[in-house]
C-alpha cells in the first residue's frame, strides 16, 4: 500500500486540478491489523470535497446548454463547500453565483465566498422556525428567486442532481479503489446531500460487494458544518434514490468530533474540518470490532474556515490554533490567498 505523497496539483488550469486528492495512512490511529486512511479532500483547488460535485454539476448544465456566458446566474442553496466551489468554479468560466446560506455557517466561510464574488441570501432560523434547520429554508428561498426568472437563473440543486452522484461515482471511488489497490475493506464519510456516499459507495461496491459503506450524520441540533442530522431535516431526494447502499449508520456528536479534531492536529498534525472529527470518530469506534481491514474516510475540508469556531468551543487557545496553522499539513489553498 502506498499513501500518495503531499504534492500539490498543477493549477495552471484550475479545473484539471479537481480530485486526485492524496490518500494519507493516519499511522497513530492505525492498528497491526486495521489500517486507517484520510482522503484530504482539501487538495481540490477550492479546498473541499465540493469541488468535485460542483464541477460535474456545471460541466452537466454547459452540455445541455442551460448556461450562458456573461448572461446566467447560478444560485444555490448551501452550507457553505458547495457555494465555495461553485463561485471558485463559475467565475473561472464566466458566469455569476448567488448563495443562498443559513447565517450560522461561519464568518470565514461568509468571507471566502464574498472574496469570490459571490453575492450571499442569507436565512434564519428565527424567519423559519418551523423547521429550524437552515438548509431547508435556503432551498425554498433559491427556488423563490430562480424559478420565475428561468432565462437568467440556473440552480443546480446538489439535493436532487444526479450529476452530484456521478461526480463520486466517476472521479472519488475510482481514485480510493487505485490508491489502496483494490482493498478497502470499509468506506466513511459524512452525508449532506449525500452524493459523496451514495457515488463513492456505489462505485466500490460494484468492484467488490464485500465493502461496508459507513454513513455519518450528526447528532440533533449539532456544530459539524456540511452534515445533517436525517431527523431534523429530510434525506435529499438524490440520497433516497440510492440509499440503499449504505451498510450502517453511525451518528456523531459535536464532543467527539471536536475532540477528534484536537487529537489529529496533536498526533498526525492535519488540521481539519468538523466534519473529518466526526468520520475520524467513527473510523475510531469501528476499530475495536475489526480484527482486519483497510479503512478509507473522506477528509471533507480542513480547519481554516473554523478558527472562530474552534476558538468559541475552546478547542484550542489562539496560540494553539496558530501553531497547528503554521505546523499543519496545509495547502496554499486558492482560496485563502
Ligand atoms: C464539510 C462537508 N461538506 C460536504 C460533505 C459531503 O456531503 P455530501 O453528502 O453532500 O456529498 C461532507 C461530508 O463529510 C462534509 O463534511
């Protein structure tokens, strides 16, 4: 088994640059028997794992002729890594973006997508109390704006595009199946959408049926940017075509993921994202009852975007959170220049 080396992709062209992102072994972690790797998904140029998406999303949307350069407007409704990635993306091809985003995500993720030139729609809670989760209220609004002006604006709906799914399916599985040569044993990642499980799961359960596809949600009411919680809001339409390929479901919580997230900075000196404590978790829980196997867990973005958070939840003093920032395994990301 090899893990790819910290080599960062060529940019010239900023597109050719999504995926092929580095398979890592997290060797504090793994066992004499279980071996346990993180996909940093934070080497797409965009810095997370919605590159991929966003770019199938786009690249589906200029083929059926939906997109018009210096004419069409893309709005979507997103946490925050979608937004990024489809702003990073469109601007570079020439069409504009407006985020509709629940005003929780963090300052930085605001910052990065109006650094951009995203124009961002914010909701609240407080506006939308019935289902108080956000990212609902974000759909209906980005529908309200788009639907009358179908001649200017074009929403790709992560929730219910197919071209979401087949990003994984095309680009995430092929690439865990060639770096561990064929023997993952078992796949982690955390569901928003769910086109990163249901593609990535899909793919290496056709190469061999034996994989188990571990499913991450949140706990209720939760901190972990980019996961849902499937009893506070509904599963997407594009994850119940295809649910049926996830094997178990593990639900993390704020304590455990943020505690992940201070222990892979301390031990494997990566700093991430909430999102990749809660899959570290999990891969974390899952050792004890395997006497054999190769772990894989999608590293969804790393921690740049969260120093208020981390800051807030007394993760880590600033002086900590800088120190890891400056010792951490980090790119020179596109979007924190
Ligand atoms: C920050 C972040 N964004 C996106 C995703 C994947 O979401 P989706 O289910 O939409 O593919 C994850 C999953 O871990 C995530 O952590």
């Amino acid at each position: 088994m090899t893990s790819t080396t910290f080599v960062q992709s060529n940019n010239n062209n900023i597109i050719e640059g999504i995926g092929n992102t580095p398979l890592i072994e997290l060797k504090s972690f793994s066992t004499d028997k279980v071996k346990i790797f993180a996909k940093l998904e934070w080497f797409n140029p965009f810095g997370s794992v919605k590159d991929r998406a966003a770019l199938w999303m786009i690249k589906d949307a200029e083929e059926r002729k939906i997109l018009k350069k210096d004419k069409s407007i893309i709005i979507e409704p997103t946490s925050g890594n979608t937004g990024i990635a489809l702003t990073g993306i469109a601007s570079h091809l020439g069409y504009k973006v407006e985020i509709v985003i629940p005003e929780k995500v963090s300052e930085e993720t605001k910052n990065i997508l109006r650094k951009l030139g995203a124009t961002l729609h914010e909701t609240s809670d407080d506006l939308c109390p019935r289902v108080g989760a956000g990212t609902d209220q974000s759909i209906a609004l980005a529908y309200a704006i788009s639907k009358p002006r179908p001649d200017t604006y074009y929403m790709p709906n992560q929730y219910d595009n197919d071209s979401n799914y087949l990003a994984h399916y095309q680009s995430t599985g092929p690439e865990i199946w060639k770096q561990t040569h064929g023997k993952v044993t078992h796949f982690f990642t955390g569901c928003g959408t769910g086109g990163t499980i249901t593609g990535t799961g899909t793919y290496l359960k056709e190469k061999d049926d034996n994989i188990q596809v571990v499913a991450i949600q949140a706990q209720k009411n939760h901190l972990l940017q980019g996961l849902r919680n499937f009893e506070e809001s509904a599963k997407p339409d594009l994850f119940l075509r295809r649910e049926k390929v996830v094997d178990e479901w593990y639900t993390a919580t704020n304590e455990k993921s943020f505690e992940m997230v201070k222990t892979l900075a301390e031990k494997e000196n990566i700093l991430v994202g909430p999102s990749s404590g809660s899959v570290m978790a999990s891969m974390y829980d899952h050792i004890k009852n395997h006497n054999e196997g190769i772990f894989v867990g999608i590293f969804a973005d790393d921690g740049r975007k969260f120093q208020s958070l981390y800051l807030q939840q007394n993760l880590f003093s600033a002086e900590e959170y800088n120190k890891y920032l400056t010792n951490c395994r980090l790119l020179p990301s596109l979007i924190y220049q």
